[in-house]
C-alpha cells in the first residue's frame, strides 16, 4: 500500500466525515450527498476504477469519489470487514 499523499488527505478533509448515525471509520460518508463509503468500495476493488462513471451514477462530484477511494484505501480492510461481516448475517 502506498503512502496518503496530502492531496489525498485534503480530498477526504473536505469530501468524507464520521456518519454522526453511525460511528465508525466503516461507516464514514460522503457529504453533502450522505453516501456510505462503503457503497462504492466495489468499484474500488477493480483494478483501475473508473471515477467519470461512478460519479455519474451516483450523481456526485468526481472529486467525491476521488476522496471516497483514497478514504478506502486507507481504512478499506475496516471497510471491507464490516461488508463481509454484513454478509455473513445474510446468509
């Protein structure tokens, strides 16, 4: 994993914040659109997702979605462990 660049981190600073519902760096958002983090973490998981269409399908602001992965490239195995716990209780 590479180092979080400053952009990076200024990205998330002004795009993702704690779900004050929710608390938990699993369940962060995207504001002001109040978007799970973890909504996108499947596009992310692509080698090389393609930010243009998740915005456009989200109708958010593609630097949202920048900060979103670089949120879940940070924090993305608390992420990704909530998911799989969530799954595991559907099955």
């Amino acid at each position: 994993m590479s180092a979080m660049t400053s952009q990076e981190t200024e990205l998330i600073e002004r795009h993702v914040e704690p779900n004050p519902h929710r608390p938990g760096v699993d369940e962060a958002w995207i504001m002001p659109w109040g978007i799970s983090v973890w909504a996108l973490a499947p596009y992310f998981e692509q080698p090389k997702p393609d930010i243009d269409a998740i915005a456009g399908s989200y109708d958010i602001a593609r630097e949202a979605v920048q900060a979103a992965l670089a949120y879940y490239r940070r924090h993305g195995s608390a992420i990704d462990a909530c998911m799989a716990q969530n799954l595991a209780y559907l099955d």
